[in-house]
C-alpha cells in the first residue's frame, strides 16, 4: 500500500502532519524528514494526525521518539486498535502525548 505524510499550512506555532498507510524501513524515511525540518524552523509544536495507519514498525517507533527527544509531539487519534496495541506493548503509550482526536490535540498545553 505504502505511506502519505502530508504537512499542512502551519496556524499559530502548530504544525498537523497527517500520516496515511504502512509505515516501516522504506516509508518512515518520509516522516523523518518532515519532523527534523520542523525540529530545524523551531516549530512550537507538531500534531500528529496517526488515525489513518494501518501498520507501524519497530522503524516508525523509533522516528516518533527522535521526534519526541526534539519537538513538542503529540499524536492524534483516534488511534487505529493495532497501532494502539503496539505503542502500549513497547510503553510508548507511557512517554508520547496522545489525545483522542485531533482537536484534542490542538488544545493540548
């Protein structure tokens, strides 16, 4: 299937990625570069639209912790049940800002 990541117009210091699809060794590339820009113009903070995966790796993991190490990263659901599982299986769901929706995560401090 593949991965989109789309980056939509900044709106006060906030930046909404979307993510779309399969995410492993060959697509998570796309999102990594996406959040190392945003970590380079001191984005305040980046809003991670994840409703639409349908699969992540070990590889997608490891770019939203670089992510988390650089930015104010929050992710959005609703998260898709197996994303969900993975990230409370690895205790991410522990370390990473997750809200519900994404106008949960716009209100976010």
């Amino acid at each position: 299937m593949g991965a989109i990541v789309q980056r939509m117009p900044d709106e006060n210091g906030i930046r909404i990625i979307l993510c779309h699809g399969e995410f492993d060794a060959h697509t998570s590339p796309l999102l990594d570069k996406e959040l190392r820009e945003a970590a380079r113009e001191r984005v305040g903070r980046v809003i991670l639209d994840v409703s639409q995966i349908s699969f992540a790796d070990s590889t997608f993991l490891s770019v939203l912790i670089t992510g988390h190490r650089a930015l104010t990263l929050i992710l959005a659901g609703p998260l898709p049940h197996r994303f969900a599982r993975l990230l409370a299986l690895t205790r991410l769901d522990t370390h990473l800002h997750i809200t519900p929706t994404l106008t949960a995560a716009a209100e976010h401090p």
